[in-house]
C-alpha cells in the first residue's frame, strides 16, 4: 500500500489493518494499541507536545525489528524509533498515523575488549551502564550527558549526545567507532567500523544527529577510555555575569583544556541548592565549575593555573575539591539541574543553542530581557566550554497563554543565538520544537539538501516525519510571520 493510500484511510480502520499485520510478526507481548497501553508513549522528555500513536511494536530480537519495519514500509505506514525518552526536543513525539518502534528491550552489553578499549552494546543500553561494565578493566565511557542514568546509547547517537566533559572528551559521533541496524525497508545497514578506516563513503559522522529519519540503530560499538588517576574540581564564584563569561574564554585563551567547564546562573543555583545542597555559592551572579583529570603531577598543575586565571578574571571565591567525595558533591548540582528545575515550575522547556564563547555574557543579558518581555522566569545553565547554551524556560502547559509565551520565549533565544554566530542546537536535536527556527538558521537551498539526504535513505519519508526538517511551504509562512512581526503557533505534527 502506498503512503497516499494510507493517508486517505480512517485513521480507526489503518490501525485496525497495522495491528493485525504486526500481531503476525510480533508475540502478544510485544504490540500496544489501546489508548491506556499507547498514553505513556505519547511524548519525550518534551512534554508540553503529545500525541498517541496507531500501535507501540516492543521487538525482541533484531529480525523483529526487520519485520516491523517492513511491515510498515509495506503499508506506507510512518515509523517512529524510541530509546528512553528522555530526549528534549520532540524527537520521539509519536506519529498519530503511525507506529512507535521501542527499542528499549534491546539492553544486553554484547562484548568488553578492553585490550581493543571497545564495548559493543544494543541501542538499549543505558550511557551510565557502559562505563558501569567497563569499570573492572580500568576503563569508561566519556560521553555523559546529565540523563546518562537513563538515556540509551542509542538516543545518544541520534542526538549526537555531549555532557558535562565533551570538552575535552568530544561528543557521541567523537567516540563511536561502528553503528548498525536497518533501513526503512528492513535491509541490514552498518555505518563506519571497528577497524581504522571502512570502504565506501565516511556516513558514520552522517548518522549522528540524524534523529531517526535515515536508519534504525539497533547496535553500537563505542571507544573506551582510561579511567583518569585523578580528577579534581574547581568551584568559582563571580559577582557578574559578564565577568564569568570572560573568564571562561580566559582559561581556553591560556591553552588549557579542562575535562569540563559549566557556568550557571544565580535562579539555576538556588533551585539546584535547594534540591542536592552541593555547597554552591547563593550570593553569586553565576558559578564555573572548572575540572581537571589525569595523573596527579598533571592535576595539580593545571588546578593550580586554572585557579590562577579566574582569580585574574575576577573570581570572588574559589573552592577546590579534596576528595572524590567532594568533586562529586560539587557536580551532583549541575548533574540534576533539570530535575531542580521541574521542582519550581509546572513544566520547563530546555532550549540548546550554542554561541561563541565570547557571547556568553551577552546571551544571558539578552535572555533576562527576554524574561520581561515574556513574562516568564528562566534558569541558565551551560556547557560554558564550548558554549553550548541550555536555558530553562519555566511555565505551565495547563495554561495555553503560558505555553504559547514559552514558545516564543524559546524561539527567541534561538534566533538571538543565530544572530551572534551560534546555531540552534547543541545536542538535544530539533525534533518538533525548533522546526521554525530551522528556516531562520538555513536557507531554502540547504533545507532541501538536507531532504535530499533524507530521499536517499527513506524515499517514501517513513522514518520519523515531520521532524528535523523544515517544508519549504513551512519556512515561507514563517517568514510572513516574522515580516509581521509575529510567529507561528506551534503546528500539529500531522499537518506534515
């Protein structure tokens, strides 16, 4: 059946026909249809957005995968891979007329070479529990974003995961050596390889990020690292914004690469203090948290020019770890400042645009504008080192007005970070949320290369539609939106 036939079905009588062709390829335990079984697949970790899916297919094993996957390519039925749903942009925001493939069953940790420093594991596997199995042979997994207890491996090559040591570290695409799965019609694909180099075009990079519109991951091989001898963190405090942002591009300006560089703001402490009692400074503008690792001669030399160039830059206090203990304390702040924020607000929206590090005072500035100008507060935390940007927009989604405000509010602080020479995500994705901010970021032309990349892997576009990439017809209303000094309301996914 093609993706026209199925549009013009009753939505009632295409589930009808999807289920009972996933119930032939699939045990009864593994599909969820009814409206009570489906409701907690409706939305990620971006919850204002929701939508139930036809059908939720649970596979075992990867030749389920395949025939799910057929099965839908067959009835031009769309496709939607989930991990652990604890992305922030809408990624795994169900297709009303399609299917939820969770992945979350697929969590064995297949192969630990630690003399090769790889693991090879399934999609479903937990970030943490990487590093956790690797532990008895010295190593670990750097990548960690702040869900890395709950986020899977594979969430993190869609989005092109970072975390609080991507600095010196690198990303998700920095760290992964081979990714496989299956394409839209359930023909096994492989991305990169364990060996230094694979024949054929370099897509491996191409797959990162791609947020589920070319492939479906269903294994990863990773790189393992040493486990540092010892690593210690600096705790400063600084009386002004702008100060704070100087100094992080002080330290990078002094040739020194810290294994993490955050920066939060004086709302982002008091709600994370407030949860954790890290210790953190109430009375300062905003914090870094400056970290070391390596041998302990290396430690103490860079703690000690690190303390030596914010103290330059202005710092008004500066705490240093002394033990594991205390490094741990020091980061158990920044590690759950987004379950401090849902403790005061409702709802939060976390936005990921990234600047130049120069810009970080400005951006701040500019978003404390924004807060009056919108109504709403907002908490600020970032990956100060490479100036990856993640304001917590605070508000309630039971009130429309304030929703609406939030979407403006985040749209705003995109297209500012556009203007200073950022992008608008770091490594939460676009998915649903920042579409129209796509079509301010890129013109028509580069849209439409991206689509083009998209057609060579998914022709029938099954694979997660609607997300990542902006329509042309899009892009125009919202540049009639713009030019009359509005924006558009967040569109009903369905409607593309």
């Amino acid at each position: 059946m093609s993706a026209e036939a199925t549009e013009l079905l009753p939505k009632q009588e295409l589930q009808a026909q999807v289920v009972q062709a996933l119930q032939a390829v699939l045990p009864a335990h593994s599909l969820l249809w009814t409206d009570e079984q489906t409701t907690p697949y409706e939305c990620d970790g971006l919850t204002a957005y929701r939508q139930r899916p036809l059908a939720v297919a649970l596979p075992d094993t990867a030749e389920q995968v395949r025939e799910v996957l057929r099965v839908c390519h067959r009835l031009g039925v769309p496709v939607v891979a989930r991990g652990a749903g604890t992305g922030l942009s809408g990624g795994a925001l169900p297709h009303e007329r399609g299917v939820t493939l969770s992945l979350a069953r697929f969590n064995r940790i297949l192969a630990i070479d630690p003399l090769a420093r790889t693991a090879r594991v399934q999609c479903g596997v937990r970030n943490l529990a990487i590093s956790e199995a690797a532990a008895a042979h010295g190593l670990y997994y750097a990548p960690d974003p702040s869900s890395q207890i709950a986020c899977t491996i594979g969430g993190n090559v869609a989005e092109n995961s970072g975390g609080v040591h991507c600095l010196k570290y690198g990303l998700t695409v920095h760290n992964v050596l081979q990714v496989s799965g299956f394409t839209v019609e359930g023909e096994p694909i492989e991305f990169g390889s364990q060996a230094l180099d694979a024949p054929g075009y370099e897509l491996l990079a191409l797959v990162h990020g791609s947020e589920g519109m070319l492939a479906v991951t269903t294994e990863v091989t990773v790189r393992l690292l040493p486990r540092p001898r010892l690593a210690r963190c600096i705790m400063a405090s600084f009386d002004d914004v702008r100060r704070a942002g100087e100094a992080v591009a002080a330290v990078i300006a002094a040739g020194i690469i810290p294994a993490g560089l955050e920066m939060m703001d004086k709302p982002m402490t008091a709600a994370v203090e407030d949860f954790v009692h890290a210790g953190y400074d109430l009375q300062a503008a905003a914090i870094l948290l400056c970290e070391s690792d390596g041998t302990p001669e290396e430690v103490e030399e860079e703690i000690q020019r690190m303390s030596q160039v914010l103290s330059a830059a202005g710092a008004t206090r500066i705490a240093v770890s002394q033990s594991e203990a205390e490094r741990l304390k020091f980061w158990s702040g920044r590690k759950n400042a987004f379950p401090a924020s849902g403790r005061i607000s409702p709802d939060y929206m976390c936005m990921d645009s990234t600047i130049p590090r120069k810009r970080l005072a400005d951006i701040l500035l500019a978003i404390g504008q924004m807060e009056q100008k919108y109504g709403l507060g907002c908490c600020n935390v970032f990956h100060a080192g490479d100036g990856n940007l993640h304001p917590l927009i605070l508000f309630d989604a039971n009130d429309p007005d304030q929703l609406h405000r939030a979407e403006l509010f985040g749209a705003d602080i995109l297209e500012t970070s556009v203007a200073m020479g950022g992008t608008i995500t770091g490594e939460h994705g676009v998915g649903v949320e920042k579409l129209n901010s796509m079509c301010v970021q890129f013109s028509a032309a580069e849209n439409e290369q991206m689509f083009g990349v998209k057609r060579a892997f998914d022709p029938a576009g099954l694979l997660n539609p609607g997300k990542l990439i902006p329509t042309l017809n899009r892009c125009a209303e919202y540049g009639k939106m713009l030019v009359r000094g509005g924006r558009l309301p967040f569109p009903e996914l369905a409607r593309f």
